[in-house]
C-alpha cells in the first residue's frame, strides 16, 4: 500500500492543470483586440500604398493581400491633352480612365470621387480655371482619406463666384505643393506661364516617380524638350525640376506634398510631355510595383 502522504502528493498537478490552462486562454483572448488592429492597420497600408510590395521582407505577404492588381480607375476633371490620352489609351493594363468637367462634379461630388483611385484636376487648356468651393472641399477630404490627386499647371487657380480668390490654398486648403504669390512685377506666379527649351532633371534621387531617370531627354540625341510651365513657389518635396537652357532658368516640374494620408502630386508641365515619368507617378500613388 502506498503512505496516504503519496496520494495527496500525486494528486496535486492534475488540480493545478485547469487554473492554468484558463491563465493561457485569457492571455489569447487578450491579445486577439490587438492583432485585429493589426492586421486591419496592415491592410489599410497595403491599400493606401504606404506598404508596396517592393517594401522589404514583407512584399510578398502584400502581393498575396492585394491578389491579381486591376488597372488604376483614374478621374480626370478638365481636358488632358492629346498626348496624355495617347499615352492613357496605351495603357489600359496599368489604367483606365473617365474625364468629366467640374459641373458634372456638382451634385454627389464626395460620392462620385471615392469610386475612383486616383483623381487629376487638367484644366491648363481650358481657358476656364474655376472650381467651386464644394468640389474644393471635396477634393480635400478624398485626400485626407486616403485619395491621390494629381495637379497640373495652372488648374483650379480660381473659385467660382468667387473674384477675389486665385491660387489654389483658398479652395484645396494644404493639399497643392506649390502657391500663387505676388512677383516683383506685380503679376501672381500662377499666371505666369513661360516657355522653356531644355530638360528635365531628377532632384530627389530616392523618389519612386524618377527612379531610373536622370534626365528627360535621356539619350543628347534627341535634343532638348519643349515645355510650358508656371514661375511659382514650391511648398512640397520638390521631385524634379527644368532648366531652360537658353537662359539658363530653373522651374520646379514635379512637386509633392508630404500629408499624413493621401498623396498629392502637382505637375508643372503637360505630363502627357513625359510618359515613363506619368507612368511612373501611377505606379507611385497606388502602389503598384
């Protein structure tokens, strides 16, 4: 027979298993709050472009989330020149697009941009800048939820019923990387446009957008490109700049504004004049590799 001691002493661990099995599922069910947070911060920044799958360690946990990518849904409000619709008509793997003018913006205007991945204000051929302080504000809360927004040259310098305002702060807030200021002569730098014969120049030689460009023309073969663009102040990241090289002058060309969410990128030139550039700017906003 075995001391009654014994049976007390052999029996103790069985007692002990279940309070510490209960121990071991709250601690899960404690942390199972957090790794939704997670996971959830993950996807968002997977959809925002934040995390790309070119983001090290982790690109091919974000390449399984998004899947098989679907061309870009891009809005264009204004009229992109012929070469941009060339290049757009071209690229239907990496975008499809919809042009609409401001006044088709009137009534739904939040609505109507959130079904779109990228939206461009392109009015530098319309002799018509305005916008309305509601497509205004709706522009900015789609950027401050996570929308990209693309801005070309003196697009949106003026406010509908509004003859006091030029420049972009009064209708768009911060969300344009560049701004319309008085010049020694008296004339608002978002109306002076010039013509510039040279190149194009990478200034931020980490950026994604000039990632394998230098400059534009690449190959001296070509020449010198033909540009029209804006003498107006940066308040961004500057990304790329022209230089005139008859004078020579240097213009900012790519500008984008750092935010917490959304991405804004202003261009001061056709973008249709640089395709691999466009293309590349694309890419950046939605994240594609």
């Amino acid at each position: 027979m075995y001391p009654e001691g014994d049976a007390g002493a052999g029996a103790a661990p069985a007692a002990d298993y279940f309070p510490v099995k209960s121990r071991f599922a709250a601690n899960i069910e404690g942390l199972i709050p957090l790794i939704l947070i997670i996971l959830i911060a993950f996807v968002a920044a997977v959809w925002t472009g934040v995390i790309t799958s070119n983001t090290p360690v982790i690109g091919p946990v974000v390449a399984l989330v998004k899947g098989n990518e679907q061309p870009v849904s891009l809005l264009i409000i204004g009229q992109p020149s012929t070469d941009l619709r060339i290049i757009l008509d071209e690229d239907k793997d990496l975008v499809t697009y919809r042009i609409k003018d401001v006044q088709d913006l009137e009534r739904s205007a939040e609505e109507q941009l959130a079904q779109y991945d990228v939206v461009m204000l392109d009015q530098h051929l319309q002799a018509n800048k305005e916008v309305s302080r509601q497509l205004g504000e709706a522009i900015q809360d789609y950027v401050k939820r996570g929308g990209k927004f693309i801005t070309v040259l003196d697009s949106g310098i003026r406010r509908k019923d509004s003859a006091d305002v030029l420049g972009w702060e009064a209708t768009f807030g911060n969300i344009v990387p560049v701004t319309c200021e008085k010049q020694a002569g008296g004339e608002p730098s978002c109306l002076d446009r010039r013509t510039v014969r040279g190149k194009i120049f990478r200034q931020d030689v980490d950026h994604r957008i000039m990632k394998g460009i230098e400059e534009v023309p690449a190959d001296p073969s070509l020449g010198l490109i033909m540009l029209e663009v804006l003498n107006v102040p940066i308040s961004g990241n500057e990304i790329a700049y022209a230089q005139d090289m008859r004078t020579p002058q240097y213009y900012t060309a790519i500008v984008e504004k750092p935010l917490l969410i959304g991405k804004s990128i202003y261009f001061n030139y056709d973008p249709g004049r640089t395709r691999g550039i466009f293309e590349a700017t694309i890419r950046y906003l939605t994240g594609r590799s």
